[in-house]
C-alpha cells in the first residue's frame, strides 16, 4: 500500500511516497542524490526491490521546488536536517511503528543518510549507500555506529577511491561492494539489480529484530 507522506522543512513542506507492504520487517529511507527526486527511476527500482522482501519504503523530496538549486543539492547539512525531520515524521507514523530503521542514499545524499546515521545513533540500524559521496560527510563518519555497506561502480574510479577511503573511516562494521563493469548511475544490463539485491540483503541481515533502534511513539 502506497500513501502520500508530507515531511516538514520548517518552512514548507517535502512531498514523499510511504509504501508499507502488509508484513514489514523494516523501513528504509532514502535520500536521493543532487539533482534528482522521489520519481527516480533507480531509487524506485531499488525500493521496489525492497519490497519484495518486505521493507516499507519511504521516498520523498529533500528539497522544495523553490529550493531545488545548485547550492542546496551540496548543502549536506540541509539534506542531513530533511532526513532528520523525515525520521520524526515517520516515527509518529501508526503503520511504522516499532519497525527498525534504514537509510539508503545516492551520491550527496548517501553523505546526508550518514551524517543524520551519526545524528541518530539510537534510530538508525543500518545504512545503504550507492554510488554516494560519503566523504562530503566529514567529520561525521567516525560518529557512525551502524553498520554501512557502500555499492559503487567498477568503472566509476573516483568515486570507487572516495569510497574506499572512507571506508576506512567508519569505525563499525561497514563493507564495501564494487559492481563489475558498472558506472555512476548503474545503467548497465543487470548493475542496478545487483545493486538492489545487496542493499535488500544487507537490511535483512541488520534491520530485524531493532530492538531499540526502532520507533515507539
């Protein structure tokens, strides 16, 4: 079942699709990357994906169309913020509630998705990122307690060496997955479904069973 989700900025308001399938084991988050929207056709894919092993999704635009500008896409402490105030939102949710919680960003927002992870330690199980820039997360990365898996492209090589960097930053549990043959956008034959399986495996391995790092009202 797919809804509306309106997510508070402060001074207007996200638009975001809630999609909860009947026996969720898990929400996931996502963040989008710069440039891009709840409509994508990669993070759909990917949370279609992850529906169909049971974890409620939640898109939704980190930014205004008033916002939407070159300065803001980069802004990380913006997009770290939205994702905040998407986490309180959906917390007060009644079709969420008590399930454990994930985030999967995609380029600037899989530095957003770690940077609010650090934010929300007692929240956060588990994050996702694929082709992500976590390295615009700074000093936020030795605050990261969740494990982090990182899914880049075997042809996409700065961001593989950014990626691999900051891997070793992350002071838990975190691995990091190259797509043989694949680039930035994983458009080739069969990436994104690889993408996808690893990210819905990686869930599944670290959002059952929350305990606290799920929400209660």
């Amino acid at each position: 079942m797919t809804e509306p989700f309106a997510v508070g900025t402060g001074t207007s308001t996200a638009e975001g699709d809630l999609t909860v399938p009947a026996d969720a084991i898990g929400v996931v988050v996502f963040a989008h990357g710069s440039g891009s929207s709840r409509h994508s056709p990669r993070n759909q894919a990917v949370a279609r994906a992850l529906q169909d092993h049971r974890f409620a999704t939640l898109l939704f635009d980190l930014l205004s169309a008033d916002e939407d500008n070159d300065q803001a896409r980069f802004d990380i402490g913006l997009l770290r913020d939205r994702l905040l105030r998407a986490l309180d939102d959906l917390g007060r949710h009644p079709g969420v509630t008590g399930l454990p919680v994930g985030l999967f960003g995609a380029s600037t927002g899989a530095a957003a998705a770690l940077s609010a992870a650090a934010a929300r330690p007692d929240v956060v199980r588990a994050v996702v990122s694929r082709g992500g820039r976590p390295d615009l997360a700074e000093d936020a990365l030795a605050e990261v307690r969740c494990p982090v898996l990182l899914i880049v492209g075997g042809n996409d090589d700065t961001v593989r060496r950014l990626n691999k960097a900051a891997a070793g930053q992350l002071p838990g549990d975190r691995e990091l997955v190259v797509v043989p043959g694949a680039g930035h956008l994983f458009e080739e034959p069969g990436a994104l479904e690889q993408v996808a399986e690893a990210a819905a495996g990686w869930f599944e391995r670290h959002l059952p069973d929350g305990g606290d790092h799920a929400f209660a009202l």
